[in-house]
C-alpha cells in the first residue's frame, strides 16, 4: 500500500534557542561511505536485505503549491522570524497564520507557530500547534523541535516528568547539547524517573474473528475523524504459518501499522508489529513499507520466523531548496509456541541497515534571500549509514555492528537476545 505524506517547506526554527531563529545544524558536515553489508552466511542486512526491490515509485501527492504561493509562503516564514528575533510574538504569529494559510498543515511553519505561541504565553495554543507539527511530519529534525518545544511548555506547567518524556524523544531524535543539559536538571529535581518502557501491543483481549481484531486495531480515539479506516490481511508475502495472519491497518489518523496476529485456543490476538508508515497527506513527503520475505528459521532448537520489511522515507524542503531520502530495513524475529511457551511472540526487533542523503532539488528560478540562506544546510550532499547483523544462536539471536555508527538508541541492541 503506498500513502502520502506533509510538505516539509522549509527547515523550521531551531526550537532549542531561546533567542528564537536560528539556523538547523547541519546533519553531517562531512559525507559518509555507504555502510558495508553483512555476508552471505549471515543474516541479510545491508544491501542484501531486499536488494531486489526496485526504488519505489513516487505516489501521486496533493499538487505542490505554485511559485507564487512559494514566494508568499517564504516572506511570511521570514517574516515571522524576524519578529521573532525581536520579540514580537503577536506579530509573529500572525507572519506563521499567513504562511500556514498559503500552505495549509506544513509542519515548519506549525512548528514555528508553536515556538511564538509558547514565547508569547498562549500556551494551549502552542501546545496544540506543536502536536499538530509532529503528527504532520516524518522529519526526525521536525520532530525533536516539536519534542522540545513541547517540553518547555510541559516545564512551564510545573509538569517536569512530562517535559523529560518531551526531552528524551527530542534528543533520541537529534542529539543537542541544549536538551541534555535541561534533561540533566530536571533528572536531579526529579531522581532520575526511569525512561519510559516500550508501548505494549494494542488489542490484547482475543477476538473470535479477524474482522474484531481490526474493528479493534481502527477504533478512533475521542476526536478522531469517525471515517471508516481500511484494514485488510496482507497477500504477499504468504506466511508459512497458518494460524497466522499479517494485517495492515489504518491505526490513527496517519498511521498505518503491519500487526501480525495469531490464532490461539482462546482466539486471535495481535502479537508482533513488523511495520508502520507514518502519512500526513500532503506535497512532498511520504513513506512507504514493504516486506520482502517471510521465512522460518532455527535457533538451535527453537523454531523461529524471519520477517524483513523496508520502509522509504522522502521528504522535500522545497522552501530551501533540498531534499532528503532515508531507508531503514528491519529484522523481526517472531516465535511459535514451543516448550514452555504456549503463545506466538516477537521478542525482538532490529533495525538493520539506514542510508541517508540530503541535497538540493535544484529548484528553477530558487534565489534564496539572506534568512533562507541561514537555513540550508552546509556541506551538501550528505550521505551518512550504518549497518547492523543478525546471527541466530542457540535459544538466542546476537546482535553485532557491521558498518557505521549507529544512534545510541539502535546500538543499545549490540548483543544476546535470547528467543
């Protein structure tokens, strides 16, 4: 299934600064080699993974705004920045209003709404603006201002545990020495909390039919749209399992997530998610995911399924002139029931392999003025990757790096998991 997702116009402010606009960093000032991939005696990571797969194409996304539009959109942008710089909040605001008319949902200027809203008081406001920027984007950047702005406004309510929650998410985002030091004060005043643990699976009562397990899966959250939301069982690729079946399934507004359900004594219930692509619907941007291959393995004694999937992120900065293409590729490991286990689980999860590029769309007629300037990243084109490998063990699955340097987050995952 391919979907669409919201234009990225323009980098947005750097929520971090406290004086309001300043330029993004730039992801990498130096390109990297692209990450070496695993051999054929080990999992399929890097360019094996999938390596058959054409490029996806491009999907038909709402028509781009005009030039004209274009221009009009930047001077409000620019603008509103400017006001910033001096403190003028109100008239600010009302520079993102115009640009977000002229380009209705783009998740920049939500961003920079949402920063002016907060630095002016309004703080519902820049509470709903910020949200609003994250469900809109797929940019990790995007998201780890959002995150951050979110967070101030959290501290600003006396809520310090929410606003860690923010900081963390921004920071696993895109490092910054800004969020860790507030991370760091607010780890002292609150005893260091404990991170967050992973979200549980949805759905967890078994259901006697599949259709309850998607009627479930799309339920709409209070305010939610109340549109029916499409969930069907995958056709390719087949299952080798069949008390299993792989769903895709509209899950929010613009989330659609794969759920790999399994048929026990007591019914159908979800237990594994092999994939998700986040669409907010607009010029731009989109991401797609697709499953290559399902097979069934040996970890010594235990039986394990094999899942690959790839999901292709594109996202324009048309508002200075770049673009950006990732693709990450993941390995999940699912397991029957067998011994002491009498239920199907997926204990683990690996994302194996991301390549990245950012460079220019060389947009005819594109003149940057002095403020747009500030804002297109240096060094172009990046290219950046890491790669990691997956060998099955005995009762277990080590997890070793292979090319790269991958986040934190992903290398937290280097070792043992046992099955």
């Amino acid at each position: 299934m391919r979907a669409s997702i919201p234009l990225a116009a323009l980098a947005s402010l750097v929520a971090c600064q406290d004086g309001g606009v300043s330029p993004p960093p730039a992801l990498s000032a130096t390109p990297q080699a692209p990450a070496p991939t695993a051999s054929a005696s080990a999992a399929p990571t890097g360019a094996a993974l999938g390596a058959d797969l054409p490029r996806p194409k491009r999907p038909k996304t709402r028509e781009a705004p005009s030039p004209e539009k274009m221009r009009a959109y930047r001077k409000h942008l620019t603008e509103g920045r400017l006001l910033g710089g001096k403190s003028q909040w109100p008239e600010a605001i009302k520079e993102f209003e115009k640009a977000l008319a002229v380009v209705p949902g783009d998740a920049p200027a939500l961003t920079e709404l949402g920063w002016a809203a907060f630095k002016a008081g309004e703080l519902d406001r820049a509470k709903q603006s910020n949200e609003e920027a994250l469900r809109r984007t797929t940019s990790p950047k995007l998201q780890a201002m959002a995150h951050y702005n979110l967070g101030r406004i959290a501290e600003e309510r006396k809520d310090p545990k929410a606003a860690l929650d923010h900081y963390r998410k921004s920071v696993a985002l895109r490092p910054n020495e800004t969020v860790e030091k507030r991370i760091a004060e607010l780890s002292k005043q609150e005893k260091a909390p404990a991170a967050p643990a992973a979200e549980p699976l949805p759905c967890q009562t078994a259901a006697v039919k599949i259709a309850d397990v998607c009627a479930c899966l799309t339920k709409p959250e209070p305010g939610d749209p109340e549109a029916p939301r499409p969930c069907e069982p995958v056709k390719e690729p087949k299952l080798p399992r069949p008390e299993l079946t792989l769903l895709e399934a509209q899950t929010g507004v613009f989330q659609t997530d794969w759920i790999l359900v399994a048929k026990g004594d007591k019914g159908f219930v979800p237990v594994g998610k092999i994939g998700s692509t986040h669409n907010p619907g607009a010029f731009g941007i989109y991401e797609e995911l697709s499953i290559p291959t399902v097979t069934e393995k040996t970890a010594g004694k235990t039986t394990v399924l094999w899942f690959e999937a790839r999901r292709d992120r594109h996202d324009s900065d048309m508002g200075i002139d770049e673009y950006e293409e990732e693709t990450v590729r993941t390995v999940t490991l699912c397991v029957p029931p067998q011994g002491k286990t009498t239920e199907w689980k997926c204990p683990l999860t690996v994302p194996v392999e991301r390549t990245y590029i950012r460079d220019r769309m060389q947009l005819e007629g594109f003149t940057p003025d002095a403020e747009t300037r500030k804002l297109m990243t240096k060094g172009l084109p990046i290219k950046e990757g890491w790669a990691l490998d997956v060998k099955l063990g005995e009762g277990k699955a080590e997890v070793s790096v292979t090319g790269g340097k991958p986040p934190a987050q992903v290398a937290a995952l280097v070792g043992s998991h046992p099955l």
